[in-house]
C-alpha cells in the first residue's frame, strides 16, 4: 500500500490554504512506479492530450468483441 504525501500551502494573497498532493516524494513515491519507457513521447499535461492516447491506445489495441466501449474513471 502506497500513501501519498499531502500537504497544506498558504494561497496568496490572504490566509486560504491550498491542498498539495505530492505524487513524485520518496523512492516509492506512486510516479516511481511507472516505467519511463512506457511513457516515453507522451506529454502527461491536458485533457486533449489524454483524450489523444486514449484514441491511440484504443486503436491499437482492438476491442474484445464482447466489449463495445472503453470507460477512463477519474478520481479526485
């Protein structure tokens, strides 16, 4: 099980605070995980980017013929 680190910011101008998740902290971090060569090209910034390799994905790995759609959950 992996925890990751969250941490509270001051927002300037004011004293709202800001809530920082922290993916990339210590050698187990959740982004170590990941496989540089598997990711290698992808810019990892934007909704259409993401929508891009999805199609991309989705294109070049055919369907099962049972299946009839693809479904990306997001959590927050």
């Amino acid at each position: 099980m992996n925890v990751v680190p969250v941490h509270v910011v001051p927002k300037p101008p004011g004293d709202k605070l800001c809530l920082v998740v922290d993916h990339s902290t210590s050698p187990y971090s959740i982004n170590s995980m990941i496989d540089r060569q598997s990711i290698a090209g992808v810019k990892l910034d934007g909704i259409q980017t993401l929508g891009d390799s999805i199609r991309a994905f989705h294109a070049s790995h055919p369907a099962n013929p049972e299946v009839q759609s693809l479904v990306l959950w997001k959590s927050m």
